[in-house]
C-alpha cells in the first residue's frame, strides 16, 4: 500500500511540474523572436489529464526483451603465412561492424590442447567487418571450428 502510495505521489508531482513549465515556460514564434507575452495561468486540466495519461499507461513503449547474440560458426579453412609458417584460422564476417564494435566477440572453439576438454575460449582478432581466430600452425591443429557470439 506504501508503494503504491509512493508511485501515485511521485506521478502527481511529475504532472504539477510538468504541468506548470508547460504553462509558464517560454514560447517560440515560428522562425522568429522569443515570444515576450505574459506566462500563462496554471491549467488544472491540463494537470489531471496528464496524471490520468501517465496512471492509465506508465510505460507504453518500454520492451525488457533482450536482442539475440548473433551465432555463426566458421571451419579452421583460411590460411595464411606467418614467419614463412603456413597458419590456419577461421573468420567470419561481420558486414557493417566496426573494430569497435566487435571487441565484444566472445569465442567458443571445437577442439581443444587440453586432454578431457573438446572446447575452449578464444581470444579474436578483430578488423572492420570481420573477426578471426588463430587455430593452428600446419594442417594437425586440434582446433577444428570456432563459434563466434557478439552480443547485441
């Protein structure tokens, strides 16, 4: 009961103030001067239907859903020369990111060095567009895919 109490208290004086500043509150002529007319008397309607507009629907556009990660998975099948070494990665794109925005790529690789794990964490490289992750040096890496999830 206190709540409630408290959220309809809270509502009333957001609407007095809100109210009052909308009455009171400078006007502005279209592509002109500050309007200099006298402040207008407070409107008591005015107040009750924003109280009865913020009671009837606080929140109307508010949504608590979160935004799905984008997930794509990408085989160890690039390949490029490191130290006269041929290494292998994968990438994914990521059209429209910047660097940026892709420093928050969490990675998820299939295989794994460690005996009794078939997977770990990577660290991703990262470039407008895409991410990339290190597999192996030579074609016997015990890495064999990586998922990539950027959350939203």
């Amino acid at each position: 009961m206190n709540t409630l109490r408290l959220v309809a208290g809270s509502i009333v004086v957001y609407a007095i103030v809100a109210c009052g500043s909308a009455a009171t509150g400078p006007s502005f002529v279209e592509n002109g001067p500050l309007d200099a007319s006298p402040p207008r008397p407070f409107d008591a309607a005015s107040m009750v239907g924003a109280v009865r507009d913020a009671l009837a629907n606080p929140v109307h556009e508010a949504s608590a859903q979160a935004l799905a990660p984008v997930v794509a998975t990408e085989t160890c099948n690039q390949t490029g020369q490191a130290g006269g070494t041929t290494v292998f990665y994968a990438e994914h794109a990521f059209p429209g990111r910047t660097a940026n925005q892709l420093a928050g790529v969490q990675t998820l690789l299939t295989g794994s060095d460690v005996p009794g794990y078939t997977q770990s964490q990577g660290l991703a490289s990262v470039r407008d567009g895409y991410a990339a992750v290190y597999c192996s040096a030579g074609s016997s890496g015990a890495i064999t895919s990586v998922t990539f999830i950027l959350p939203q």
